[in-house]
C-alpha cells in the first residue's frame, strides 16, 4: 500500500531565483564599473558588462513578474552563465585571484540553477508506505522511519507528522481523492507494528 499526497510547497521559490538574477546583476555591475574605470586596455568591455547588470537590475525589479517565466528566465540564465565563464575565463588568463574565484563560483551556481529550475511548477509529494514517510526534496531530511512516528494526521487540507522526540513536521495538501480514515488507520497499524523499535530516551 502507498499513498502520495500532494503539496502546496514549491520545488522552485520564485524569490531564490530573483535573489540569484539580483546577484548576477550586482556582480556585473561592480566588475564593469571597476573595468570601464580602471581598465585601459578593454573599458568598451567593463561598460557592456555595466550595462547588462544595469539592465537585469531594472528587470528584476520592475518587470519580475515576466522575468520569472520560465521559458524568460531561462533565457537570461543562459545569457548569465555565457558571461560569468567568459569573464572568468578573461581573469584566469590575466591572473586575477579575485574576479576568477567570485566568477568561477557564479558560473557554477547559475550552472546548477538551469538544471534546477526546470522543474518550476514541478508538484511536490509526501509519500506514505511501508517503509516510511517519504518527505520532498526540499525537505533537509528525506525519510521518517515508523519507529521515529507518534502519528499522522491529515485534517483541513494539513498533513501532520509527530514524532517521538517531539518533532513536527506539516505541509498544505493540495485537493487529492485520499480516504484520510484508510489513510491514517494504515499510518497507526505500521507505528503500532514499530513500536517496540523505539529508542529508550525518546
């Protein structure tokens, strides 16, 4: 027997991805202001570089809404990406410690953000079986063993785990077709089979 119950919370947190489009965009705009200054033999670079985090800047904040569609945002990421490499790369010819390192550590965070943003929109499940309940991904952790659960209740739309160690864990569940007396009868017969696994202290 298993029951997925789907959930409010999101893969994909609109306000991390426009905190990283924010970084990107403050990271451009100090690299190419110290470039287009200081720089004499590329500055045409430095205010490109200006430009486009002047521009991403007034985007994120007066346009987000467009931005964070998904087929937009992926766009600007991939524009991102392409710049921080290439402005990394630059600084490691050049041998500049400071731009390498902080472009090389962006580039691999907007790296990692194409790959996990793909899954906008992406529904999250809480699943119950006898092995556990089997948290998101967002969750720090990603199973509760029958022998850590007090008791699961699904009441007004709220799923509801207490452990034994007083630990609580809820989530918003979305509009499912679960019969919740079937569900958490199932949930009390494995914590009553478990029961003798408990800890001593708990």
């Amino acid at each position: 027997m298993e029951y997925t119950i789907p959930i409010q919370e999101e893969k994909v947190k609109p306000h991390q991805v426009t905190t990283l489009h924010m970084v990107c965009a403050l990271a451009f705009l100090g690299t190419g202001a110290i470039i287009a200054v200081y720089n004499y033999t590329i500055p045409g670079w430095g205010i490109a570089l200006l430009c486009e985090g002047l521009l991403l800047v007034g985007l994120t904040m007066f346009r987000n809404k467009w931005v964070l569609q998904p087929q937009v945002n992926r766009i600007f990421r991939v524009v991102q990406l392409l710049t921080a490499i290439a402005v990394a790369g630059y600084s490691f010819l050049q041998h500049w410690k400071v731009p390498e390192g902080v472009f090389g550590v962006l580039s691999l965070c907007l790296a990692f953000a194409l790959y996990w943003e793909k899954s906008v929109g992406e529904t999250l499940n809480v699943i119950i079986d006898e092995g556990g309940i089997h948290l998101p991904v967002t969750a720090r952790k990603r199973l509760i063993e029958w022998k850590e659960v007090e008791n699961v209740v699904l009441r007004h739309g709220t799923l509801s785990v207490n452990c034994v160690d007083d630990r609580l864990f809820q989530w918003t569940a979305r509009a499912n077709k679960i019969e919740v007396a079937d569900l958490e009868q199932f949930c009390a017969a494995l914590v009553s089979k478990h029961e003798t696994e408990k800890e001593e202290d708990w």
